[in-house]
C-alpha cells in the first residue's frame, strides 16, 4: 500500500554516475576519502560503464585526470586528452545506450587549480581568474568533448558567459545537438574535498573558489544564475550540493521549465559512508531516504556516487 500511494520514485533510470579516469596508471587507484570510488584507467572504467548499462544505468559523467598539468589546462581540450580518449572508447562500446557527459572545466587540469585561467602568477594577492579568456578555453574544450563523442557537456567553472560562448562554439563546430548540463546554482562549499583527492586538485598558495562559485548563504542569486543560463542556450541545469540545497532544487525546479539536476557531492556521499562504517546509521536505508529526499525537492535528474550501489540493489 506504501509503494502504490508513494508521491516521489527513485528510479536507476534517474541516477548518472560520476567516473574518473587518470592518466599513466595500469590499475584503478582506490580513493580513500570516497569508499568504493577509484580513478579509474581507460581499461577499468569501460568495464565499469558496461556494468553499469548492463543494470540499466543511463548516463555517466567523466572527470579527467592527467598526468601533466599547465597554466591553462591544456589537456582538457587536447584530442588526445584523456577524457577524449575514453569518450572514443566508451563511443565505440555502448554507441547511444549510455548517455556521455563530460565535465567541462580546467581545475582538473591546471597546474595552479582554480577554475579559469589566471591573469598573474598563482599565489599572488592581486592574481584572480580572467573570465573572458577562460570562455575561449572553455569553447575550445566543449568542441574537443563533442568531436570525441560526448553527448552533453557540463560546464561546472561558474564563468560568467559560459553557457553562452559554448553554445556558440559548439554550433560553430557543427555540434548543434549536444545538449549543455550547466552548472548553474554551484556553491562555494565545504562539501567538495573528497573530489579535489579524486581529481588530485588543489589550489596553489592557498585561497578558494569564492569569486566565482556562490555564496551558501544566498537562495534568490541561484534563480538569477539559472535564467541567464537557460537564456544562454542550457538544455538542463544543476544545483550543487545536493542534501544541504534541498531548498534551492525546489525553488529552481518551481522557477524553470528545463529538466533539472542536482550533484549529490563527494563530501555527503563521504559522510554516510564514514557514519554507516561506525555503525551510526543503516546505510541502505539512509542512502535510499537521502536520493529520495533530492528527488522529492524537484530533482529530474542525480549525480551520485551512489548510482553502481543503487543499480545492484535494484538489479
């Protein structure tokens, strides 16, 4: 009776997974501060998405980690880079079965770890990232993303103009039909610090990503962000964290006709995990009431490194 009159479903079909892949590695790298999670190889992580769609997994997104790093991350839009490469792999493997996202950022990949390229050395109290000359980078790498096959890219620098200049790019390119995931509504948390391990990513001389990420104590900002990038050309836009911005996915989901998304990110996925090998909580149950609880704010559509977990227990 419960199941029949329940208002709010949680769907494998809902789920994306995040997956990284590194660069000059022969073997996946467990990461200690998300359990169960690996950087992946290219090997690995094709055998992970074909496991995946096997149980009926839709999507994945790819975060890259290269071995070399430089002042503009070069290699996120290199046809060689390691995110290229795979989406060439996993193209051939799984075709359209399987949904390709590709985070389309250069923290990842630059040698200073901000977010955009920078207009001074790193380090340096007058340094701060150039917008506009990150949007040239950033339309360079949707295009080297969309030629190896992504099907959405997914912008996550928080660079104003961003949607805007690689909608134009990527239609410059001929890629009229790759969808753009924006990260909208992106907060400038203390929730991200398992993925900066994940993608070995830390920002010389120390600072943040304050000046261009939001502010968590603001609601109404994240409804202006999100308009301009559905103005912008956004097929789908993203609230970021999750669990703690329920509030924020409900207002978007009211405020917007695109499909919605929202990141269940590394450090609440890290805190059920740690909380649940303490014996403190049943982690089947909170992890279901958590997924659902997103959901149920308005969320379409969750990125979660819950989504393998998930996928077996619904298997």
């Amino acid at each position: 009776m419960r199941d029949l009159i329940a208002e709010t479903s949680l769907d494998v079909g809902h789920l994306v997974a995040p997956l990284f892949v590194r660069e000059g590695i022969s073997e996946p790298q467990p990461i200690v501060s998300l359990p169960g999670v690996v950087q992946h190889t290219r090997a690995s992580v094709r055998e992970e998405v074909k496991s995946l769609a096997d149980m009926g997994v839709r999507s994945v997104i790819l975060f890259g980690v290269p071995t070399i790093k430089d002042f503009i991350g070069s290699q996120a839009f290199d046809p060689e880079g390691i995110v290229q490469r795979t989406l060439r792999d996993l193209t051939a493997d799984v075709g359209d079965s399987v949904v390709l996202m590709a985070d389309l950022c250069v923290d990842e990949y630059t040698d200073h770890g901000h977010c955009g390229i920078l207009d001074g050395p790193p380090g340096d109290p007058s340094t701060s990232v150039d917008n506009d000359a990150t949007l040239e980078v950033y339309g360079r790498i949707a295009v080297a993303q969309a030629d190896a096959g992504a099907h959405v890219v997914a912008p996550s620098g928080m660079m104003d103009g961003q949607v805007g200049a690689i909608r134009s790019a990527l239609d410059a390119a001929g890629h009229k039909n790759v969808a753009i995931l924006a990260y909208s509504a992106k907060y400038a948390s203390g929730l991200y610090g398992p993925f900066r391990d994940a993608v070995d990513c830390a920002i010389v001389g120390g600072g943040d990503r304050k000046a261009y990420q939001q502010d968590w104590r603001n609601a109404r900002e994240a409804i202006t962000e999100v308009q301009a990038d559905i103005a912008q050309g956004a097929d789908m836009v993203m609230v970021k964290p999750a669990v703690a911005y329920l509030d924020i996915i409900a207002a978007v989901k009211a405020a917007v006709s695109v499909p919605v998304a929202a990141y269940h990110v590394s450090g609440e996925y890290a805190m059920l995990k740690a909380a649940a090998a303490n014996g403190w909580i049943d982690h089947d149950t909170v992890a279901l009431e958590l997924l659902t609880a997103i959901r149920r704010a308005g969320a379409d559509v969750v990125l979660t490194y819950l989504t393998h977990w998930f996928a077996e227990l619904n298997a």
